[in-house]
C-alpha cells in the first residue's frame, strides 16, 4: 500500500534574520561582563638587557660580535675606554676612547666606570654613562670582555645581566685559530693556549654558551640572537640598575 506523501504549507517570504555586527556583540559582552574591554597591550614591553660576551683566545668573539652588528638592530656595542695609546688604523670612538692615565684615575674616582683593569700595564675600563645613555633609548647593550672582566661583571651585576660564553667546536680548532693568527711567538702561543685551557672551565658560571664552529659563522650569530629573543619573552624579565 503506497503511503501518501504530506507537503509543508506555504510560508510567506520572510526577510533573513541579521546578525549583530562585531561593535554590537562586543558592546553587549561588556554590558553583560559589567566591564569595558581593556585595549592596553597584555603584557609590557620587554626591558633593556645588558649580554656580557666572553670566551677563550681563538673562539672567535670579535667575529660574532662584528657579525651581530651587522645583522641586529637595537644594540648597542659598548666602547672601552683605555689610558694606552691609539695604535695605527684605530678609530677614536670605535676602537676605545682613549684618555690620558690622569683622566682614567678621575674617571675610577668619580665612580664613572662599571668595571675595569690594569691589562699589560694599561687601564681598560667600561664606561657607565655609555650604558646608561643607550639603554634610555631603548637599545640592547653588548660588552664585549675577557674571562677576568665576566667574573668581575658577575660580581656587580649578579643575574640582571646575560653572560653568553663562546667556544670552538673541539680545543684542537681552538689551539689551530690561535696559531693561525701569527701574532704570537712560540712563548706567547705557549702562554695563550695554556690560559685558553684554564678559562674553558669558567663555563659553568655563564647562562648560556655557544660553538662558533669553523666556518658556521652565521649558526653562531643565529643562537646569539636566539638567546636576546629568548631573554627578551621571559615571564619573570631582568632589571638592571647601573
């Protein structure tokens, strides 16, 4: 038996039912919250960070650093001020700023300077103002020290800064670079390589550490940078106070 199919009544034409636009639902959500949406960012901008960079002879620091100028924004690479002379090609204001012995003594008496040392019977000192000056303008800072001046630099500025330790890939690259160099005579290579050895074991008191393998270069700078973002998106950021 064939049951018989029903049909739907005719329903007049009806105009489509409009949704509310996007200013509306937001302004009945607020109304429902009993509360404005914020439009302020979420979280602040990141602060100033100051990256302490250090490592042995033949890691090639200078390499990284001048590379990281190159391919980075917003950092500031801080110029040393030393009491020797200016050597031949050296460039006042790049290089050092070069002061008499005099107007360095005035400069530790005054308090001016964040850390220094007698090096080879000459004064090397970092100047505070310098910092200070860039990082108002809301640059990064990069200094650019020896083993001894880390140490010195972690005593003062305890976890505000970032200590980023930089090694060739095996001690054998490292002991090669260095006498690739031809700077040093067979004493001095000598000395070198045995201070390079002792300051691998400060490794452990850096907060990040990066292999500048033989021709990575770029890999290198890369994990520098990685590092800066990295510390730059931390939930808990570092204050420094100089």
């Amino acid at each position: 038996m064939k049951i018989p199919q029903t049909q739907n009544p005719k329903t007049p034409n009806q105009p489509p039912i409009q949704s509310p636009t996007k200013p509306e639902t937001l302004k009945s959500l607020e109304f429902q919250m009993g509360t404005c949406f914020n439009t302020n960012p979420i979280i602040p901008p990141p602060n100033q960070i100051v990256i302490v960079i250090s490592g042995p002879s033949g890691v090639g620091k200078d390499a990284v650093i001048n590379k990281l100028r190159e391919v980075r924004e917003n950092l500031h690479f801080v110029v040393t001020a030393t009491s020797r002379q200016m050597r031949h090609g050296e460039v006042e204001g790049k290089d050092y700023y070069f002061v008499s012995r005099d107007q360095f003594l005035s400069m530790v008496e005054n308090d001016e300077l964040l850390e220094y040392a007698l090096v080879y019977g000459e004064y090397k000192g970092i100047p505070k103002k310098q910092i200070q000056e860039y990082m108002s303008k809301g640059e990064d800072i990069v200094l650019r020290v020896d083993i001894q001046g880390a140490q010195t630099l972690r005593k003062i500025l305890g976890n505000s800064a970032v200590f980023v330790f930089i090694v060739a890939e095996s001690e054998i690259e490292m002991v090669e670079r260095l006498i690739d160099r031809k700077t040093e005579s067979q004493e001095e290579l000598l000395v070198r390589v045995a201070t390079a050895r002792e300051e691998v074991r400060h490794l452990k008191s850096f907060d990040y550490v990066v292999v500048n393998a033989k021709g990575k270069l770029d890999d290198a700078v890369k994990s520098v940078e990685s590092i800066i973002d990295a510390e730059k998106s931390r939930v808990h950021q570092r204050i420094v106070r100089i």
